[in-house]
C-alpha cells in the first residue's frame, strides 16, 4: 500500500472531499419525477411489486412442499406433517438462498449482503424477523463498503458508526454501492427500503437520469425523497436541496447562514475507541501531542501558532507526526521531536499516551479530537476567526473543530490563533487537570441512534410533497419539464 496514502487514510483521518460551501442548488424537479408527485400514478399492479414476488415465492414454496410431501388423499394426521415437512423444506431451500460465502469475513461488501439477505430471507420464511428488520435502509455512498475495508477517512469513520447503529438498532443494511448497483438493488424490494444513504453528485445524477429516477415509465425507479445525500461539509448537496443533505457535524446551529436546514446526523466514535483501554495518567509519559500530520501545516495562514515558540516554558515533551513535503524548505518549529509516518496503530498508542493534543489549525473537522477526547486527552482548539468586537460570542467563532467549541476546559481549550501565552497556559491546565474519557454528549451511540431512527422512520414522501407545493407557488425551482 502506497505509504502516504496510508498516512492520509489512517494517521489523523482526514475527511477526503473538498471543503466547498457548495452554493445552494437551484431547487430543480426534473418533469418526470415531478409527474409522479402531481397526479400520482396508481401503485403499479401487484404482479410487478417485489415484496410481493418475496411473499407470493414464499407461499408458492409452501404449497408445493404441501402437494409433494403429503399424501392428501389419506388425509392422514395431516396438519402435523404438514408444519413440520413445510417448514424443513423451506429451511432447506432458504439455506441455498444468499449462502453465508466468507462467513468469517467481515470485509467484503458483497459477502456482507449475502449473509443480511440470507438472514432477511430466513426470518420471512419462519416467521421470526426482528423488530426492524423488515425496514430495509440501502447504504449507496462508497463509503460505507469502504469502511469495512478499513479505510478510515473522516467520511468512513462517519460512514461506520451510521452502519453500526442501523444494525445496533436491528435495520437490515443493504450496501448498493453508486446507481448502477443502487438501481440494481432498489428493484428487487422497493416497498421495504426506508431510505438509500447517498452521496450529492450521485444523487443529483440519478435525479436528472429517467432511467435511475422513479417515473410513470419507469415505476420501480428511485423516487428522490428516499434518498438523502451525505456530505462532510456546509451548504447542500443534494437536489431537493439542504433538508436531504446529512451532516456529520451540528450544521443546522454551527453554519446557519447556509445550513440551518441540513440534517443533523453526526456520527460516532464511541464503539471503537471503548475497545482501547485508556492509560492511566500516572503511567503516561510527560508528553503532549501535536496535531499536524504534514509539514505543510506548520506554514501559511491556517497555521494557528506563527511566531509562536514550541520551546515548552515549563519541562514536557513535544511529539509529532509528520511528513517532509517536498514543497516546504524550512525546519519544522523548534522543540517538537518528529516520529514521521506511524501506522494507525501506533498513531493510536502515541496520542493514548499523551496528556494533551495541541491543535495548529488544520485539518479541520477531523475525527481525531473525539478519538483523543474518548481516550482520556484533552484537546487545545485552535479559534481562527473570531468578531473583534465580541471575542467571546462563540457564535462567530470559526475553530480548528467547529464542533468542538462549545467544549470547554478541562476537556476542550479554545484557544485564539497567535495567542502564545494562551496556548501555553491551556496546556499548563491540561496538564494539571488530566480527565476520564469524555464522549461529546451529542457524539455518543446513543444519541446518534436517537437521530438515525427518526431519520429513517420520518415521512420523507410528505416532505417532499410541501415542498413541491412551494416550488409551484413561488415559482422558485423547477417543477416540471414537461
Ligand atoms: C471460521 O469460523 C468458524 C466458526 O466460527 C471456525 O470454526 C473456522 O475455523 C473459521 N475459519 C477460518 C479460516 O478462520
Ligand atoms: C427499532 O428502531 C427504533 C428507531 O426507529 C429504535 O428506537 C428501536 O430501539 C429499534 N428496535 C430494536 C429492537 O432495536
Ligand atoms: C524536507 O525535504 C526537503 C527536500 O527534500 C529538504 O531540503 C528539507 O531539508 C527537508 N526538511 C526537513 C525538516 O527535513
Ligand atoms: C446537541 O443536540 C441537541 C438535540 O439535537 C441540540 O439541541 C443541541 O444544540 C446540540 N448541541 C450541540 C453543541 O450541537
């Protein structure tokens, strides 16, 4: 594996996706898809709706197995034959169905799929499916079957606990990977998917494209609603615009200008992080953490602490881990002794024992705080931008971790750009006032799951419909080509 790669996946799980306030889209409802709102076609007959080939296969296996395992004209002690013989039929053929493949592996999307729609099928034939397991949530964005391959970028760290709270939550997940596999998917069962977990450019190209979206014409396509669209960053991104856009971060209160609308999804990082224990302060070394996985990020106007000296005022070492770009000809600052490129788990064994992770402004939003926070190391962030004239409204405070500066001491140190003095006290405190794990209480499992069910239980459809209502009376958006 390319090492840098490694480094950029795995070190400080950096989000891929540009950092881009996408300027809201023009609200656009391509005719076709309008039509099915306007004058809603009727459901298409019976015969051509998947859930019910599922149901109908099923009741035909039953009633075969009856006719061929019994011998109806004796009429012979027929009811108990005909559960028992039934019922072992349709396990012995629900056995060949999605068999389990690689059933030690955990890795591979496809793999993934058949063991959940082996067991989908196996509940439906016996009668023993789980509260949520019939609702079926179809996850799109490549991230998702990213993730289990190990990829650890923030948008797969987000992507894995979204996964892990459906199936904590007992949703059957589906991986469709882009349209193409989505559409593939989609058809086979559309009545029973509750939501597609997407990505905005696939979901803005699967709205423009009557072979992907659901119309008159095509009935068992995507019907726009059902898709939400996940985006790391502010502003929209998705056709129907911010109210389908998933945020990883509390947009809807950090960037209201343009995402008081998004859906405040989250993630978190509770699961994995639990499974590490945490080192005890008094074992820990004297060391504090600097957060910088580049060289590069030591330079420029989003470097936090410029004329800053690293030369600690009072005894504690200085790590880091980071790369020489090849563009950069300076030293690093003075004071910080450089492991370079670690592997994720030794990334993950420095900052467990640390007393501290200093912030240097970039790269924003990265899950690597929450990781530090949840292993019992307080994190300084960074405020880049603030108003001059209110320094203390939070409000107007642009951070390193937007999400975190809400935080306060002895878990979060918001800390001003250039402020020297300031970030030296802020690691004197953390120093003297070491902390337990600390889980963000909006970032736990168990809020995320709070927001995810209600996610995918809400009445997107009725959603929908308002705001077509509105496209017609405002006149503001496209409501039909045709
Ligand atoms: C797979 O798992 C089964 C049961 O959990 C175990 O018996 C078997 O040895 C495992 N196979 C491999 C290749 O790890
Ligand atoms: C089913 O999902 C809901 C959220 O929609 C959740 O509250 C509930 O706990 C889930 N049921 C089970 C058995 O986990
Ligand atoms: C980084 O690499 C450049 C070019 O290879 C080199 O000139 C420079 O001295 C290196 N800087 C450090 C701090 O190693
Ligand atoms: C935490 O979540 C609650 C409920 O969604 C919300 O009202 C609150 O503003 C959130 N806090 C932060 C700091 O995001």
């Amino acid at each position: 594996m390319d090492h840098t790669m490694h480094w950029r996946g795995e070190h400080e799980h950096e989000p891929e996706g540009n950092e881009e306030n996408d300027p809201a889209y023009e609200l656009l409802l391509p005719g076709e898809h309008t039509n099915t709102y306007r004058d809603r076609p009727k459901r298409p007959p019976w015969y051509k709706r998947s859930a019910y080939i599922l149901l109908c296969a099923a009741a035909l296996l039953f009633i075969s197995t009856v006719l061929y395992t019994i011998d109806v004209f004796s009429g012979y002690s027929l009811r108990k034959t005909l559960s028992s013989a039934s019922s072992n039929y349709v396990g012995s053929v629900v056995s060949h169905l999605w068999p389990e493949g690689m059933a030690n592996r955990t890795d591979n999307w496809e793999n993934e799929n058949s063991k959940t729609m082996h067991a989908l099928f196996k509940c439906l034939a016996n009668g023993g499916c789980g509260e949520n397991q019939t609702s079926i949530v179809l996850l799109s964005s490549p991230h998702f079957k990213d993730s289990i391959a190990g990829h650890t970028s923030g948008e797969d760290i987000w992507a894995i606990s979204i996964l892990l709270s459906l199936k904590e939550m007992g949703y059957t997940a589906v991986y469709a990977p882009h349209n193409s596999e989505l559409l593939r998917t989609y058809r086979q069962y559309p009545d029973l998917v509750k939501i597609i977990i997407s990505e905005g450019s696939d979901a803005e190209s699967c709205f423009k494209d009557p072979q992907c979206t659901k119309t008159k014409d095509h009935p068992l396509g995507i019907p726009a609603w059902k898709m939400l669209a996940m985006h790391f960053w502010t502003g929209s991104s998705h056709p129907l615009g911010n109210q389908w856009t998933l945020s990883p971060e509390n947009f809807p209160l950090l960037s209201p200008g343009n995402s008081k609308d998004n859906v405040y999804l989250g993630y978190s990082v509770e699961r994995a992080c639990k499974e590490i224990p945490i080192m005890p302060m008094d074992e820990r070394p004297n060391q504090g953490f600097v957060y910088g996985k580049r060289l590069d990020y030591f330079f420029g106007k989003d470097f936090a602490w410029e004329g800053v000296s690293f030369v600690p005022p009072f005894p504690i070492q200085l790590v880091a881990g980071f790369s020489n770009d090849s563009s950069v000809l300076s030293p690093p600052p003075e004071g910080i002794d450089n492991m370079g490129v670690m592997p994720k788990h030794r990334f993950y064994e420095h900052l467990g024992m640390s007393r501290v992770l200093i912030g240097i402004g970039r790269p924003v939003l990265s899950p690597t705080p929450y990781d530090a926070l949840c292993m019992g190391v307080p994190f300084i962030n960074p405020i880049m931008h603030w108003d001059k004239k209110k320094p203390d409204d939070r409000s107007k405070w642009e951070a390193q971790h937007d999400g975190l500066k809400y935080e306060s001491p002895p878990y979060v140190y918001n800390v001003k750009k250039g402020d020297g003095e300031g970030l030296w006290k802020a690691v004197k405190d953390a120093l003297d006032h070491p902390i337990d794990r600390y889980i963000v209480p909006n970032m736990t499992m168990a809020s995320l799951g709070a927001r995810l069910g209600a996610l995918v239980e809400k009445d997107w459809k009725s959603q929908a419909e308002q705001l077509l209502e509105l496209r017609k009376k405002t006149g503001k958006g496209e409501v039909s080509r045709v």
